[in-house]
C-alpha cells in the first residue's frame, strides 16, 4: 500500500481523517509497521494525493492529520480496455494490474470461450470489483478509480456499442496470428480488445475486424491474460 486512499466518509474536516477499514488499518499495522508520528502518502478518491501525519493508531483505528492534498494523480492511459472475461483467479489479478497501469475504462465481455459460470463468480460482485480496483490504485499512488462494465452478450456489444467506441479511438485487436505487430508508443485514443484463454474464435475475429478493428499481435508466444494485457499496454503507451 503505497498510498493511504481515503474516501469522502473517512475526512471528518478538511485537516483530520479517520480510517476504519480493517485491511487498511491491519496493512497499516503488520506490513507498514507504522508508528504515531509518521509522514504517509494521502490521497482522497477522486482528488488529490498529499502528504498526512499519523496520530494515533490501534487495532480499530488510524487517525491522520491532513498537511497536504495538493497533487494531481498520474495522468490515465488514453484506452478503453475490453477484455474478454477472464477465469475469477486472473480476473482479480487483472483488475489489480490494470488499474496500476492507469486504465481508466474498462470492458468485461463474454466471449465463445468464456466459460458461463465465470459470471456467477463472486468475483463479479461491486464490492469485489471495487476492492481489487483499491488494490491498484494504492498499488500505483492513483486515486481515480476505474470505469468498469459488464457486456454479457458478444453481438450486442458488437451490434449495439462498438460502433460508438470506435468513433472517437483506434480499434486495436490483439489476437494471435495477426498481420501487423503491436505498435508502440502511441498517444491517441484506443480501444484495445484482448481475448479469453484460448483467443476469440474466427466469427469473433471475423466481425471484429469487419467493424473496424485492426488485428495485431505480440509475436509468436502465446500468453496468459494478465501477461498479455499487461505487455500490450506496456508497449502501446
């Protein structure tokens, strides 16, 4: 946890936080071993990140005096990530990496070869999706969470949403197999679409492509999800 991430109901005025969380009071004490006195990194969820005295700190409680607040978070990655759902396992780690690269808008998609029982996952709960998009901000000093939503038919995301998500970005399907290489360092709009285990299918990749996609690919390895989303994005931007 390399930033203390307050939300609106742990400031009680502009100068005093209260935290109450027990992951965040417990990492505060068992992994920071943190003592009265110390100078942390604040930031408010969807503000600004600063610098905070510690006050007080038991096994129900951190108390924080607020100094500052007057950082911008790092600036978003310019990409709409769709990804196709993965198992509940990667999907976690997923959100957790993601969220630390700065994506700022992100699809789940139901795929051919995304299994359904993947979305009963508890995994999927707002709770859990949120906590792990916590883990990712505090991960990477961010305070902006993530836009996060859930497209469970393929051809209506396609039919119904598509379009307008690639009026204003660059469509970019990574797929193994593609013609052209992953390009790097781009800075205009995005939107990146990553597979299941397995890849799309060819009708998936067919109407992906015919929508406006532009097919490209990491080289001859095939990787798992998370390696795959996270050297994508790495390289792109």
């Amino acid at each position: 946890m390399n930033l203390i991430l307050l939300s609106p109901d742990d400031i009680e005025h502009d100068h005093l936080a209260r935290v109450r969380d027990p992951r965040r009071v417990t990492h505060l004490r068992e992994v920071h071993r943190a003592r009265v006195g110390d100078a942390m990194t604040l930031g408010v969820a969807g503000g600004g990140i600063g610098r905070g005295e510690l006050l007080s700190l038991d096994a129900d409680e951190a108390r924080f005096a607020i100094d500052t607040l007057d950082q911008a978070p790092p600036p978003a990655l310019p990409v709409h990530l769709v990804l196709a759902l993965p198992r509940p396992r990667m999907l976690a780690r997923t959100l957790e990496h993601v969220t630390a690269l700065g994506v700022k808008q992100l699809t789940l998609l139901h795929t051919r070869r995304v299994e359904k029982s993947y979305w009963q996952s508890p995994e999927l709960s707002p709770a859990k999706i949120q906590a792990h998009l916590t883990l990712g901000l505090e991960q990477a000093r961010d305070t902006v969470l993530p836009d996060v939503t859930l497209a469970r038919g393929f051809r209506p995301f396609v039919e119904d949403h598509l379009p307008e998500l690639l009026a204003a970005r660059r469509g970019l399907l990574a797929h193994p197999g593609m013609p052209i290489s992953c390009p790097r360092g781009i800075d205009a709009p995005t939107l990146l679409l990553v597979g299941p285990e397995g890849g799309f299918i060819e009708w998936e990749v067919e109407r992906l492509l015919a929508a406006g996609c532009e097919g490209i690919h990491l080289g001859p390895r095939i990787l798992r999800v998370e390696t795959a989303v996270t050297a994508l994005l790495a390289r792109l931007f």
